[in-house]
C-alpha cells in the first residue's frame, strides 16, 4: 500500500476498503458477475481490429447506400478538432466562466444553422432526426393545444417509428397524408385531411425518394396561419436549395450528419432543430446565448434554462438532458470549412453526379417511376427482377445499389424491386462503372 | 497559479477569406437545374481558409476546461479519465465507414461488438436482455417508462395505473420522462438524511403506481439499504422498480440492480464506463429489463446463432427511440473500456471512487456541514450553511478560477447551498487536499471578495439575468440589437 492510500485509510479509521460497503445488505451483495479477466490496451486493439476488419466498409464497396445516412467526404479537420482533449473531456458547460470555448462553439453552430436555414433560433442540438421530429410533434401539441398531426405518407421508417413512440406518450393521433403522382406530397389529400384538431403538418424536401418536393411552398397556405408548419430539410442541400424559412417553416428539423460527421454505423448523429422567434420559450434543447460579463466582455451563457428539467421538472419541455453538443461542434467546423462556395459546390456535385447516373439507368431502360420530378442526391428506380435474382449480381460486382424498399412501404411485389440510389460526392467513377455492369445484367 | 488561456475570437462568421478545401469532383462540368421556386443563389455563411479555422477552434478549445486538464469532480456525473485507446479503436476506419443500414453479413464485425457489450452489460446489472438504443440517459428513462406503459396496457391496468413516484431527491430528468412517456408524478419527501421515508412511500405506492423510480445510492451518496423492503413493497402493489442508473458508479461489481429488485435500469455509458461527454453529449443511455418484459424492448435486438443477426423484433415491442443502433462510437467505448477493465477493474474503480469519496467527506466535514450518515458511496453533499458561510456558487467560481472544476451546486434541492462532490476513481490526494484548501480558503474569505471572481479565466461573472432577457441565440440577433441600440442614441 502506498503512503496516500496509507493516509487516507487512517483519516477513514478503516483496515479494509469493505468497510464502506458494510451498508449493503449482505443478502444482496454479489461475490462474483462473471465477467472476464480485464485486458491491456495493446491486446485490445489487436481484438478490436480484428472485429473492424469483420466488417465490409463503404470504402471497400460500390456503395450506393443512403436513405437518410449519407455518406459524405469528412475532413481531417473536423476529426481533429473533434479529438481536442478540452471539448471532447468536458461536461456540458454548467461552470460557464471556464467553458466558454465550447459555448462560443456552440453558439457558432447556431449562428450557421440559423443562417443556413433561416430560421431565428435553432438549439445547440438534439440526438437525431428522428428524435427532433418527436420533440417538434409535442412542441407543436403544445402550442396550439390540438392533438392531431400530419405525417407523410413516405417517410423513412425508423423516423415514424421514433415519432409513433413519442406520440403515444403525449397523446398524439399522428394522421397520414398521401403522395401524389410526382412523389411529392398530395395537396387536395392534405386539404381534406385537417380537420378543428389538426394541430400542424410535418412535410419534407428533399423527401425520402429524393424528391424536391415543390409543393412544399404552398403548404402554409393551405393550413393557415393557426396551424404549424413542420419542414425536414438536408442540411446539405442547402447551398442550392431554397431555406425552409423561405416557406415560412415554424419548424424545422434536418438529420446533421451530413456536415462532416462521418457514418459510424448510423451514431452518433446530429439532430437539428430551429424554431420562429416567438416560439423560443417552447422550444426544447439546450440554447447558448451571446451577452457581456461585469467587465462588458463578450460571454455566453446558457439562455431560458427554466425550460428544462433540472429546474422545471415534470413541467420541463423536455426530459433531455445530454445531447449531442460535440457532434454540433464538429458541423460548425465543416460548415466554417465549406463557407458559401463550399456548400454551393457540394450541393451541384451531389445533383450533377446523380443526375449523370439517372441519364445512365435511363439509357439501359430501367423505370425511373418519379422520373419528372427534379430529386438532390437520390431517386426510385424500379428493377423487374426478384429481390434474390438482385442479390446475386450484386454481390459478384461488390455492389450496393441502394436501399430496397418492403412491404413497410407497400410494395409487396416479389418480382419487382423498388430501390432508392443514392450518389454523393464520395461516389466515384468506378462505383459508376460498377453500376452500369449492374444495369446491363438486369436491364 | 492557474491562468487559462485568453483569446479575444472573433465569431467564425467574421473571419473571412478564401476556401482552400477541395471537394471532390471539384472542377466536374456539371449540368444542374434546380425548379425557380426551390433555388437558392447564396448563403451568408462566408469563405475562409482551412488554417484559419483550425486556429480558431483551437483557440477555443484552449478557454474551455474538461477531464484532461485536472481535477472535475462534478457530482452525479462520475468525470473518471477517458482512456484515449477508446477514441482510437473509435476511429477505426472499419468502424467508422460503415452504414447502418447495410445487409447484417457485412457488419459482422460491429454486430459482435453490439452483442458482447449488451452480454456484458447484462451480468453488471443482472438483467435479462439489454437495449443499446437509447442515445442518453434521460433517452433511457422515456425508452423504460414507455416499456412500463406498454407492459401495463398489455395487462389491461394502464387506466388505473397511471402515477410514476419519485423521491424529491430525484435527478429532475425522472420526473420530466415519466412525464414524457404520459404519467403523472407523485413526489415523496425525503428524510431528513436523504433517504427515502419509508412511512410516505408506503402512503404514495398504491394501486395507481405504474412504477417506483429511484437512484441508488442516492443523490446524496446514501445507500438505500432498505431497498429490498421497498422492492417487496412496490411489487406487492403490482408496481415496477426502474434504478436510474447515473450512480453506478458506487456499488459496481458490490451489488446488482437485480440483487435489489428492480425490473428497469438505465446506464449512462457517459458516466460510469469512460466514454467522453463531449460539452454536452453524445452520450448512451442503455436499458437493460427482466424477464417478464423482454418483448417490449425496442427493435433490433441483435442475436447470435454462429452468425450475428439485427433482426429481431421483440413480439410487444415499444417500437423504436433512436434512427438506428444508438450512439454506436460511443458504445464502441465503452467496449473497449469493459474488456480493458474486467470484474477486477471495475471492482477496482468503484472501491477506489468510494475510498476517495469517503475522504474528501471526512476532510470537507471538519469545516462544514455534510448531512446524512457518515459512509457514503461514490459521492456526497456538502451544506454551505451556518454563519459567514459562503454562498455554494461563490465556492464554485472560487474553485474554477484556482484550475479546478467546481462540483455540482444547488442540487439535490432538498440541501440548502449544495455542492455535490464526486471526486471518481481518477484523482489524486493531492488533488483532493487541494480542493478542500481552496473550499476551505473561501470560507475564510470576505463575502464581497468573490464578486471579482473569477478572474483567471477568459471571462469574470456573466450577466445571467441579461442573457436569459433578450436572448440573442444567434449573431445576427445581436448585431441586430446592437444596430437598434445605436440607432436610439
């Protein structure tokens, strides 16, 4: 025993550590849990690498994968600044005097956000889209006192089951408006579908077919200013496509992974979520704020915090507590990266490379059902083939071609394979070259 | 001395340049045409040069404190050291580049991984099968409580059972997702030590009690020892146990969540298995179940049969409260953490984290007032009361402008001035003795003193008052203020 160990067993009084054990009961203490013997780190990096080794990455794929989780080229700089011992040791920032660089961070991610998608506030994070469409359901909920919202019919899966979760615990009756022939979000079906209890519609673009949906701009109209309007957007997008400010949006939420955040087998990710000015009190999340200290320097602080739990309690907004604040920072480094040009030119590699890829399955004859419609970074295609028949020239080309659609989605047609290709920076000529042998075999 | 670096940054939107990352593709001739009524011609988001945004988020980084600058001994939140292999198995390129919804054959890897951390997390808390979905530990307590509510609308008695109790001691996350999840919450008072009054628990548990839901230790670093008893009770009303797990951190390895009789328990990866908070998150809040409510959990549940699947579905299931998998770079983490560690390891932490909690206690008692009884767990409450005490948040900005984190104050509410210490298994005497000299310091110090404090650190008192009154969330909000201000002048 070492002399500090020494002197603190004689300041406790105590010859053994089980002393301060001695409250728990006995018939409730564990002798052993069966748990292996520990390990030292050049071991376990060896057994970890062989376990990412098991795995096939997109990198040693053709992968045309997406729906929702993109996969974007990540600069080595937001890695490193996401390495910095300082932010990623921190707790979230409740000693704001000595934390001040991650809540300017924080405040800077958003300062961007709210500029990217023109919306006055937007907290400095929520765990995923998935989640800030719930949290924007209930907040809606409460706003206008109504309980029913609108979804899309098309949506990814996992989001409506996240939000079918978070409904019924709030009460929600979540209501279902079709597409229409274009993909796009079916006007006359969301007229007849508000009723005195519609509480606010949730619409998006692009949506889960890649579909700019150009009917979002009218929906505002016709829901009317007493309802809210909750738009999802790809970050992204955002350099080519018009903000959802712009469609005069209460609400919008975005999936962030895409700012430089990498894939990690879908988390972390990054859910964003901004809000109308006069909705800030309702809104969820943690907001950092810009103002002076006693000596009138710049400082920022953690602003409304009566919203929250650890004041509020069972009347909090939300029950959240940690988010996903370094992922935040880490989108503020891409976008800082980026600037205006950058996300520009992202977004027009992203729906010229698609659109090169589109011309290719036309050239081979394949149905591109939404075909008319303008999509960002992914589109239907729809093969005559079996889902097997698929499989097996897939695999022999090392090809992912995309995601296929199941009967979660209605399509129940054992010889047609309904599939949503996505094309992002990343994909390269021969990811296309792999493609088009897949075309030529099914076409 | 402590100094901690000072920066006049400016915010990243005024440092302007030119782009120097390439993109790929950058130079393709591409043809794009985007419909009038959804273009966007340009952002205000500016140009800048790598470099400058390196320097500048740097610069940040060094105004910001956490675990690897020194002693962080923030109570509930078990700020033990990181170990940096986490990060770098992380950052594993076949970790990092693979995509959730991949065909599982082509994820065995990450699946194995999934499924040994859930085995392991399983024999910790003695459950019968795990969730690794929840992406925080309050995301934890919403996925166990709608378990809670689906299990007793299975049994048809979610009409009558709809109250959730929670001791006043408790996190305030408790109540805000019992909340969430479509119960009301009954609080009991506390005993004047802490623990709960076993007379109001019996009083507030009765057939309307969808689930009891308590921390323990407690919030105050008390063992609930009579724990069983209420176990027994809460049961014989028909009524769940759920164990937040925040404070694992002091009875690991000693005893189960099982072993006391709870059916739900929460685990904050963040806190107790070493994986970095990161200013906020992400985090991983796991829920581990009984038997009997198994088919509830979330779906997939990954199982193994010689090959790893992601397909299960659970028959009652919840449904889903995350994407996909979790926060899987922070259950990575926590892996390579458990594995490192083994039953010695942990035993280990948790016996040390106790020793130093116990001794910051014995140290911190002889000069103010520490309520409950002497033997605490992983944590304990001080009470800045009695005459010329400081107030607890002047003894916390004192102590963040020595180079120390202060502890967390003003919670539980039950303790006057609160300053909840967890020193964790990851500090030194040396640095505990020096915390109570610097607590000690400012009990001796005139109360005017601290109103120029801090004055080490990139900026002194902030104007709270101020910054919650005209919020300005965004910069553009502030320069609008500003113009409008210069205007009426």
């Amino acid at each position: 025993m070492n002399d500090d160990l020494n002197e603190i067993f004689q300041e406790l009084n105590i010859k053994n550590v089980d002393e301060l054990f001695s409250d728990i009961p006995e018939q409730i203490r564990t002798s052993s849990l069966g748990l292996q013997n520990g390990m030292g780190e050049d071991e376990i990096r060896r057994i970890a690498a062989q376990y990412a080794s098991m795995n096939r990455t997109v990198n040693q794929l053709h992968s045309f994968l997406g729906f929702g989780i993109y996969n974007h080229f990540v600069p080595a700089a937001v890695a490193n600044i996401l390495n910095r011992n300082e932010f990623i040791t921190s707790y979230t920032p409740y000693q704001a005097e000595t934390s001040q660089g991650i809540m300017q961070a924080l405040f800077e991610y958003q300062s961007l956000l709210s500029e990217l998608l023109q919306m006055d506030a937007v907290n400095s994070s929520m765990y995923d889209a998935s989640t800030a469409l719930g949290e924007a359901a209930r907040m809606v909920v409460n706003i206008t006192g109504k309980d029913e919202f609108l979804i899309p019919q098309f949506m990814h899966h996992y989001k409506r089951a996240v939000i079918e979760n978070y409904a019924r615990g709030a009460g929600i009756r979540l209501k279902v408006v079709k597409f229409d022939q274009n993909g796009m979000i079916d006007l006359n079906d969301l007229k007849a579908s508000i009723t005195e209890r519609t509480s606010g519609v949730y619409v998006e673009y692009p949506n889960m077919f890649g579909i700019i949906d150009t009917n979002v701009p009218k929906v505002r109209n016709i829901i009317g200013d007493e309802r809210m309007l909750v738009i999802g957007v790809n970050p992204i997008s955002l350099g080519v496509l018009a903000p959802p400010g712009k469609f005069d949006a209460d609400i919008a939420i975005g999936e962030g992974q895409v700012l430089g955040l990498g894939l990690n087998f879908g988390g972390p990710l990054l859910g964003v979520f901004g809000a109308k000015e006069k909705y800030i009190r309702k809104m969820p999340g943690k907001l950092m704020g810009i103002t002076k200290d006693h000596n009138g320097r710049m400082a920022f602080a953690m602003i409304l915090q009566t919203r929250e739990q650890h004041i509020r309690r069972e009347k909090a907004i939300t029950n959240m507590t940690s988010n996903q604040a370094l992922m935040a920072v880490g989108s503020a480094v891409y976008l800082s990266l980026l600037g205006d040009s950058g996300l520009r030119k992202i977004g027009e590699i992203n729906m010229g490379r698609t659109k090169e890829l589109m011309d290719m399955v036309e050239e081979f004859g394949i149905s591109i059902p939404y075909s008319k419609s303008p999509v960002f970074n992914e589109f239907l295609i729809r093969i005559n083939a079996s889902k097997s028949f698929i499989n097996r020239i897939t695999k022999k080309l090392n090809l992912v071609p995309g995601y296929i659609l199941g009967k979660e989605y209605g399509f129940f047609d054992r010889n047609q394979v309904n599939m949503v290709v996505n094309v992002t920076e990343r994909t390269t000529d021969e990811d296309f070259n792999a493609f088009r042998e897949f075309l030529s075999e099914v076409a | 001395m402590y100094h901690q670096a000072v920066f006049d940054e400016p915010i990243i939107l005024d440092v302007k340049g030119k782009r120097t990352l390439k993109l790929p593709h950058e130079n393709d001739d591409l043809k794009v045409s985007v419909p009038p009524v959804m273009k966007r011609e340009r952002t205000n988001l500016g140009d800048r040069e790598e470099f400058e945004v390196i320097r500048h988020f740097v610069r940040l980084s060094e105004m910001n404190f956490g675990v690897d600058l020194g002693f962080y001994p923030l109570g509930s939140c078990t700020m033990k050291y990181n170990p940096k292999i986490n990060d770098e198995i992380a950052s594993l390129d076949g970790f990092r580049f693979i995509h959730p919804l991949q065909d599982e054959q082509d994820v065995q890897g990450a699946l194995k991984l999934l499924y040994e951390l859930s085995e392991m997390l399983k024999k910790i808390t003695g459950m019968a099968e795990i969730t690794l979905q929840p992406l925080a530990g309050a995301e934890g307590e919403f996925t166990g409580l709608s378990i809670v509510s689906a299990y007793f609308k299975c049994l048809g008695e979610l009409d009558k059972r709809r109250e959730v109790v929670v001791p006043d001691s408790a996190h305030g996350s408790n109540p805000a997702s019992s909340h969430m999840a479509g119960f009301e919450v009954v609080e009991i008072p506390s005993n004047p030590d802490g623990t709960v009054n076993l007379e109001k628990f019996k009083e507030a548990v009765t057939e309307r009690t969808a689930a009891f839901m308590i921390t323990n230790p407690n919030t105050l670093g008390i063992f609930e020892d009579k724990i069983v008893e209420m176990a027994n009770y809460a049961h014989s009303k028909g009524a769940l146990l759920y164990y937040d797990g925040a404070n694992l951190n002091g009875i690991m390895t000693k005893t189960t969540p099982a072993k006391m009789g709870f059916d739900i328990v929460h685990l904050n990866l963040h806190k107790t298995f070493s994986t970095p908070h990161g200013g906020g998150g992400p985090g991983a809040g796991p829920v581990g179940v009984v038997e009997k409510l198994k088919d509830f959990l979330p779906y997939p549940i990954v199982t193994h049969d010689g090959k790893y699947h992601n397909s299960y579905i659970p028959p009652k299931t919840i449904g889903k409260v995350a994407s996909f998998y979790g926060n899987f770079a922070v259950l990575v983490r926590a892996w390579t953490y458990i594995k490192m560690m083994g039953e010695e390891g942990l035993r280990e932490a948790c016996e040390t984290a106790v020793l130093n909690s116990n001794y910051m206690r014995s140290q911190m008692e002889k000069f103010m007032t520490v309520p409950g009884k002497k033997i605490k767990k992983h944590e304990f409450v001080a009470s800045s009361v009695g005459p010329g005490m400081p107030k607890a948040g002047d003894i916390a900005k004192h102590l963040i402008d020595n180079g120390v984190h202060a502890p967390t104050i003003y919670f539980p509410l039950i303790v006057p001035e609160a300053l909840m210490i967890e020193p964790t298994e990851s500090a030194t005497k040396e640095e505990m003795d020096r915390f109570v000299e610097i607590v000690k310091e400012a009990t001796k110090l005139p109360p005017e003193s601290f109103e120029k404090e801090p004055v080490n650190l990139k900026v002194t008192r902030i104007d709270d008052v101020d910054a919650s009154k005209n919020p300005r969330p965004t910069y553009k909000v502030m320069k609008e203020q500003l113009a409008m201000q210069q205007q009426s002048f």
